[in-house]
C-alpha cells in the first residue's frame, strides 16, 4: 500500500498464495475500496511513500483501516480521519512511511 492508494499485491488469510497478483482482478468494478490491514509488520510500516514492488492495482484505494487509525486516499495525499485513543497522532505518523495529513475533524475511533 502506498500513498498514491495503490496495491502491490494481496493475500487471503489462511490461504497460501504464491508469487503476487490478483488486487486487479478483486477491485474491477469496484466502486467504494476499503482495505482492512494490520498498520505495521514486525514494527515496519506497511503504509509506505513509494511501493517497492510491482502494482498490480494503481490509485483504486479509497480508505484503510487498521488497528490505529482509518485513513481516506485524498487526491493531496493520506488523510487521518480516525485514531485509536490507545495511540497518539505522534505514533501513528511514526507507525506510517508516508506522511499523514490530519483532518480538521479528527476523531478518536469509537
């Protein structure tokens, strides 16, 4: 996942998946894409500036939801909507490569 609300490749939990691919062929047609992720892996972030691997579906993310936060994809760049009292506005920018912008409106997560 990148700032630009572009996927680089998906897995389905439980399910073991080889190689990359297939967010394309789950969003066609999509019109309202919601991604539901953990915010880090092993502490790494996992919402970055730039993919490091090929897309496989570009621009088609609207929101992500993770355990910190809930973001919408703007056309000026990731938006914080929503926050986890259990974590501060300073953690979750940490948490995440690329840059947060904080809404006007920002909420704590009910």
């Amino acid at each position: 996942m990148d700032e630009e609300g572009s996927l680089s490749n998906w897995i389905i939990p439980g399910k073991k998946m080889p190689g990359m691919g297939g967010a394309m062929d789950l969003l066609v047609g999509a019109k309202n894409v919601i991604i539901a992720m953990e915010h880090t892996a092993k502490g790494a972030p996992k919402i970055l500036k730039k993919c490091r691997l090929p897309y496989t579906a570009v621009k088609c993310v609207d929101k992500i939801i993770t355990e910190m936060a809930v973001i919408e994809v703007t056309e000026d760049g990731l938006l914080l909507t929503e926050y986890n009292p259990e974590f501060t506005v300073e953690q979750i920018q940490e948490a995440t490569e690329a840059k947060l912008i904080i809404s006007d409106g920002l909420k704590a997560m009910c």
